[in-house]
C-alpha cells in the first residue's frame, strides 16, 4: 500500500494458487528475520492441505500476515539505516572538529537522536562510546601533528584543545604506547 500525492490510496493486490506448491519468497529485498513468514506460508499450506471449514478465507488471512510481516522488516531495516545516517553526521562533527574537546550534549544535538538510544547505537556501530571516539581522533590528529610538523609537544598540546601538556602526554602514551618526543623519536618524518 502506499499514498499518492492526492488523497486516495493504492492498494495492491498479491494473488497465488494455492493449487500448486507454494512459491519461495522473491529474492528483490532480503529479510534477516524471515523465519516467522516461512512458517505463515507453511501455516498456509496446512490450511490448504487439509482442506479445513473456510480454508479459503484462513489462507488470505496468512498472506495478509505474511505481507504485515515483511512490511513491518522493511520498516525495521529503514529506521535501522536512519539511526546510522544520523550517528554518521555525529561522526562526521567528530572528525571535522579534531582540535577541541567536544562535549556529548554536542553530539546529541547534531544526530537529533535522544541520550540513551545515541550511547546505544553510537557504541554498536563504533565499538566504543562517542566521549572516547573523540578524544581517539584528537589524538590520532595530534599524532599528525607531531609528525608533520616542527611544532613542539607543548603547542601540539595546545592546538588540539589540551590546557594541561602533561595530561596530553598521558594521553598520548596511553593510546600509542609512547610519549609524544618518544613517538617523534622513532617515527621520523619522510
């Protein structure tokens, strides 16, 4: 079913017979849940096999299951790639903002979505939680810096929103395994 511009509605039709066996389901869209319509077509079948009072009338309420099902998993899948469009524009921010600390409540606002759904799905696309997502990217940014610059620790420190160039170092060593001169050191520029 779906709505047109005007008022009216378009209904389709699906039609079988149910005199041969039942067909597969088509393969234009794929369901990743589709054991519960397997069995509605299989309910279908023994409706039709023993040839019960009202079969007919059993049968289209199945198929209309089975059309109920597989609409209801096309909606699943699209709100699922809407959620991830919506975290992208979050990450997105992250990776355009890599020079300053970037608070939660930013995130939140950019993908729209309310505070636990965002934890939830931010950690299930990133396997992480969004706070640590970009402190990685800051320091992964930072690590660019030093490479690619002449800059000293401390303005590296500075250019990507840490006050405190100890902690920076900390944070540095706990993400990369060195100190930033120490990472410098043995990773020279080409």
């Amino acid at each position: 079913m779906k709505t047109d511009d005007g008022d009216c509605l378009i209904f389709y039709a699906v039609h079988f017979n149910t005199d041969s066996s039942l067909p597969d389901l088509p393969h234009f869209f794929h369901l990743p849940e589709s054991r519960r319509v397997t069995e509605l077509f299989r309910s279908i079948e023994a409706v039709r096999s023993r040839g019960t009072y009202l079969h007919r009338w059993q049968e289209n309420l199945l198929l209309q299951s089975i059309l109920l099902e597989i609409h209801l998993e096309l909606h699943r899948a699209a709100v699922g790639s809407y959620t991830e469009l919506r975290l992208r524009r979050a990450i997105s921010y992250i990776h355009d903002n890599p020079t300053r600390h970037i608070d939660v409540d930013e995130l939140l606002l950019k993908s729209g979505m309310g505070k636990s759904a965002f934890f939830q799905a931010f950690r299930q696309l990133t396997g992480t939680s969004p706070a640590r997502y970009a402190d990685r990217v800051r320091l992964e940014h930072a690590r660019d810096l030093l490479l690619g610059t002449d800059w000293s620790v401390e303005q590296v420190a500075a250019r990507c929103g840490y006050e405190d160039p100890f902690y920076f170092s900390r944070c540095f060593r706990k993400e990369f395994g060195l100190s930033p001169r120490k990472y410098r050191q043995e990773n020279p520029a080409e």
